[in-house]
C-alpha cells in the first residue's frame, strides 16, 4: 500500500509539472472551452480506497463538492468545497466477534488548475484539496477499557488529484478522478448550475 501511495502521489507530481508548464508562460485565463469564468459545477461521486481507514471499508468513500471557476492572476484556477461520508469495520478477532465500527465525515476545501482545450465537451484538471476527517466509532458492547484498544482520532487529510469531466451535454458531465486523499480514485457525475 505505502508503495502505491507513493507511485500515486509522483505520477500526480510529474501530472502537475506538466500542467503549470503548459501554460504558465501565457498570464492570461485560457480554460477550457466546457467550463468557463463564472461557472459553477456540482458533482457526486463514489470513490475507491482511502487514507487514514481502519479496518475494512464497509460504505466506499461517496463525496458531493462544488467548484466555481474564477480568473485569478490570469490562471484558470477552479475553487470551492468538499463533502464526504465513508465507513469502515474493524475485528479485533474472528473468533471472539468483536467488531469497532469506524465512520468518516470529511469537509474540506478543493483547487484545482485547468487545461486548456478546444472542446465544449472535455474539461482537464489537476488539483489539490485540505479538509478535517472527523472520525466516530463505536465500540463493541461489554469491551473492558483495560484491554488497551480504543478508536481512532479525526485528523487532517489532504489530497492531490488529476481528472477530467466529460460532458454528455452542455449542463451534465462525467467525471473521474485519479489521486490521494478522500479515494485514490473518484467516478461520479458533474451538472452546470
């Protein structure tokens, strides 16, 4: 896992390079032709894996953000906010059925950097993303504190990702994204406010 974590994290770097270097010599806003300044997009997605899980993941990462493009300093930057829900088990032992039942409440903040491309269905991005995962569990019922188990404590996450939303028609889209943070990698559907 930590090998994949770590191939993961230097293709999203290499990814990143290559985008900043594409455009970065132009200082004026050029997104892509799908999604424009003043634009705001809702999407939902599910994603597959997740850091900081405990056990077995019973419910996969499903998450609902929301970017809003705006020029900024002449880039077409994308920013805006991120939700996210996930569950996990698990056993102290098979034989003895106890089972700590972890949930995950993600809430964070999103940016991303947009490439530029001449087709009103396509839109590239690659991004960065920091939020808070608040961590509840429950324990198993009769669990002495003694034996010196507890659940886990919520922390910070945050995540790089690269992906790009495909538009069905002008106001719906796909998505996916690929990256680490809130699901190594996120499929779901994107509409146009």
């Amino acid at each position: 896992m930590k090998k994949i974590s770590i191939l993961v994290i230097l293709l999203i770097f290499i990814y990143s390079v290559s985008l900043f270097a594409q455009e970065s010599v132009a200082k004026t806003a050029d997104y892509p032709t799908a999604f424009q300044p003043g634009e705001k997009i809702v999407q939902a997605g599910l994603g597959f894996g997740m850091m900081g899980v405990y056990g077995d993941v019973v419910i996969p990462p499903i998450s609902l953000s929301i970017d809003m493009a705006k020029e900024i300093e002449g880039y077409p930057i994308s920013y805006g906010a991120i939700i996210g829900l996930a569950k996990s088990e698990y056993g102290w032992s098979s034989w003895a059925g106890d089972k700590w039942t972890y949930t995950y409440f993600l809430i964070g903040a999103r940016a991303a950097y947009h490439l530029k491309t001449k087709s009103d269905k396509i839109d590239p991005y690659g991004g960065l993303m920091l939020g808070y995962n608040i961590v509840s569990f429950n324990e198993p019922s009769g669990w002495d504190p003694n034996w010196n188990y507890s659940g886990g404590d919520s922390y910070l996450m945050y995540g790089f990702y690269c992906g790009a939303r495909y538009f069905i028609n002008p106001k719906m889209a796909i998505y996916a994204e690929l990256g680490y943070g809130f699901g190594y990698l996120n499929l779901g559907l994107s509409f146009k406010l």
